[in-house]
C-alpha cells in the first residue's frame, strides 16, 4: 500500500513538472503571430521593402512592418512576439548589408529569408570608427560595420525592387505577371531618380558637403558626394558642444551646405546661416513618412538637390 501512494505521488510529481498550471500559464501567455487575412503574409525590415513589396504584389498578400513609426528600424530590438510573427510568416524580405541586427541572435527559417541586397553585396561600404550615440527609444548605437542604408543609392534600389519582385512571384505564381509589370513600372521610376541625379552628380562635385547623420555612404559614393558627417537630430536645438564639433569638421573641410535627414527646426536652421551654412533636407525614409510614400519622398529628395544646387 505504501508502495503504490509512493508510486502515485512521484507520477503527480512528474506530470505537474511537464505541465504548468493554468495559473502560472495564465501571467506567462505564449507570444502568438497576428491572425492571418487568409493571403500570404510577408514581414519585412524596413519601410522601403514595404512600400516596394505593397507596391509589387497590391492585394495578392499582406504586408507586415512591425518596428516602431518613432524608432530606426536598423537598430529596433523586436520582442517575442514580433520575433514568433517573423518566423511564421510565409517570406521574410531584409534589407541585407547588417541592417536588422537583431536578426543574427535568432533562428529565422533560412527558406523564407530573401538578402534583397544580395546582388551588390560585393560592393558593401564598410564604416571604421564611428562614434556610439543614441537618439530615440533605441538606446546607444553605433553605425561601425556596412553601412546599411542602401537604396539611396537608386540603382541599388532597383535590384533590391527586382528582388522584391522575384521573391513574391514566387509566392504568389497566380499573380506573377502583374507583379513582373509592377515591377518594371517601380524600376523605370527609381532608374529616374538615379538618372536625374546622376545628371546634379557634375554639379555636386564642386560642392562640400555636411551630414548630420552619418547614413549618405551610397547616395555619397553613387553621385560624388564630398561629405563628412556630425551627429545631429534635425529638431534637436544645437548647443554649444554641437557647434564646436561642426567648427572642427569645417576647419578641413569648406562646406556651405547642410544635408538634413528630416526637416530641421527653424532655429537650427537660422544658427548655421549665421555661420553660413544653408540647409537641404534628404529624407532617407527607413520608417514610414509622416505624409507621402517612398516614391513621393524620394523625389521630392531629389527635387530638394536640384533646387538647392541649380
């Protein structure tokens, strides 16, 4: 008798190991991915793979973009369930050139997974010494390694557009010959843009240049940049210590002009005329925009640097 109570208690013991209660399951629910729409479901790294995958494929499936509106999705950390989200997903296009970090440090299914960047990754920029700062809810970071930030190179954009357009055709054979159309139609836009650029590249050359954020490698090297870059945020009011490192950046370098990420605050604008600088916004776009598209953005990017260097 003593036996089998024994017997029955190490059993309890054994099943209430393998299993939680439905107590403790309860505060530690499992992260689940979004119900599906019944199309296919691509999540993707950044905003312009969104904009091109939305634009390629329009209702043949749905498109995910899961980082944050207010933080750079190139140093976002996901949590458990946009990571579970990822791994369920029927394709997963990234960016490539070291752009989702976060990536590395988890299991993706290596089928599903496209480098959209894949045909120029011989041609990566590699960065050296960069500073490590922060901006945003991302804590610190620094932009050491490749550079990442591809499609401001236009030709570049339009292999990574051509991927985007392989990889869903794939997905989706039903739909392929408007994605094959859809895709021509965003690659003869984008070759546009290099063009036009290209043709401000004669212009540029004359011209030193300032960033304020370390992120034009490619638009640099594409159409002859001469920049060097500070760490700034376009309404974040400069100070003092922001002045002195501008000072010490033009002491070797004569530029007259300042290439802003975002739109910068009026009296960030008015101290660097007094120190005679004017100012230029070229929006990267690695987030959804406030208003607009890529392609609105994008153009009006270009049409910013025609004006400003007519």
């Amino acid at each position: 008798m003593k036996k089998r109570t024994l017997l029955f208690s190490c059993l309890a013991m054994v099943l209430s190991g393998c299993k939680p209660s439905a107590e403790k399951a309860a505060e530690t629910p499992a992260a689940q991915p979004a119900a599906k729409s019944g199309k296919p479901q691509v999540l993707v790294a950044n905003y312009p793979l969104q904009y091109f995958a939305q634009r390629l494929a329009g209702d043949a499936v749905e498109v995910r973009f899961l980082a944050p509106k207010d933080e750079d999705p190139a140093f976002w950390q996901p949590d458990e369930a946009a990571i579970t989200a990822f791994q369920n997903t029927d394709l997963i296009l990234m960016n490539g050139a070291g752009y989702s970090k976060w990536a590395d440090k988890v299991t993706l299914p290596e089928s599903k997974v496209v480098d959209t960047s894949a045909a120029f990754a011989n041609n990566y920029i590699e960065v050296r010494d960069a500073t490590t700062h922060s901006h945003g809810p991302g804590g610190e970071h620094s932009h050491n390694g490749t550079a990442f930030t591809t499609w401001i190179d236009f030709k570049q954009a339009s292999l990574q557009a051509q991927a985007v357009g392989d990889a869903l055709a794939k997905l989706v054979p039903a739909a392929k010959d408007s994605i094959s159309k859809n895709t021509e139609a965003l690659k003869d836009e984008l070759e546009a843009l290099d063009g036009r650029m290209s043709t401000l590249s004669r212009r540029l050359v004359q011209y030193p240049l300032v960033a304020s954020h370390p992120v034009y490698h490619y638009l640099a090297r594409r159409y002859g940049l001469n920049v060097k870059s500070v760490l700034w945020e376009p309404d974040t009011v400069l100070d003092a210590t922001a002045l002195n490192d501008l000072s010490a950046v033009l002491a070797g370098h004569r530029a007259r002009w300042m290439i802003w990420e975002g739109e910068p605050s009026k009296e960030n604008v008015d101290k660097l005329a007094a120190l005679g600088l004017q100012s230029v916004v070229f929006d990267p776009c690695g987030n959804v925009p406030a208003s607009g598209d890529f392609m609105t953005v994008m153009k009006a990017n270009v049409e910013a640097m025609e004006k400003a260097f007519q």
